[in-house]
C-alpha cells in the first residue's frame, strides 16, 4: 500500500510502501529530501457514520446475494444489510440448492476411477 507522509524532520512530502497492513507495525524509511531514517507505524482506524434507516418506515427490500457455492446464497435488504435465510420456495423459483442437496451432486460428480 503505498502512502503520502510528512517527513518529522523537514516537512517535505515523501511516499512510503507499506506491504504489511496490521495495527500498531512500523517500518523504517528515507525521506527523499534530507535522507533521514524516519518510522512509519500503521495506525487503523474503524470509523462509524450513523445515517437514516427507510426500513424502519417501510417494508425490507430484499435482494439475492449470490456466493459460490451456490447453496449459500442469501438475501439481504438493499437499505440496512438485514440478511435471512432462503425458503425452499425461494430456491425452486431461483433453481439454488440446498447444502445437503449441493453436497450429493458433487460426491457424485467426483467418483474415483
């Protein structure tokens, strides 16, 4: 990841490659003004925005959210992220399988010779 920081000694702007992405780690640098060896640490950050939720005034909006394998497909409401569960109506209509039923077609997909 690469990365604009000040340099501690002259100001300058200087980029640094950080290849590990973990809190609290630290890499040393040259800064490509004054040639000093400064420290880089990683800081993450979670950050929380509330906003406005229209679920609560109308009904879900339920949408399919497609995964590999197919039998984990799920769905999820476009405004909150509220997930459930398909109903074996729902995979008749939309030909998704069962976890069980994914299972049987691949052991027999996989016989040995």
């Amino acid at each position: 990841m690469e990365q604009t920081v000040t340099c501690p000694y002259c100001g300058e702007q200087t980029s640094v490659e950080i290849e590990t992405i973990e809190n609290d780690y630290f890499e040393q640098h040259e800064c490509g003004k004054c040639h000093k060896i400064i420290n880089v640490r990683v800081n993450i950050m979670i950050d929380f925005e509330p906003e406005e939720c229209p679920c609560q005034m109308v009904k879900h909006e339920w949408v399919l959210v497609p995964s590999f394998p197919k039998c984990t497909t799920i769905w999820r409401c476009k405004h909150c992220g509220e997930t459930k569960p398909l109903t074996d109506d729902d995979r008749k209509q939309y030909d998704i399988p069962t976890y069980k039923q994914y299972m049987a077609s691949i052991s027999n997909e996989h016989t040995p010779f």
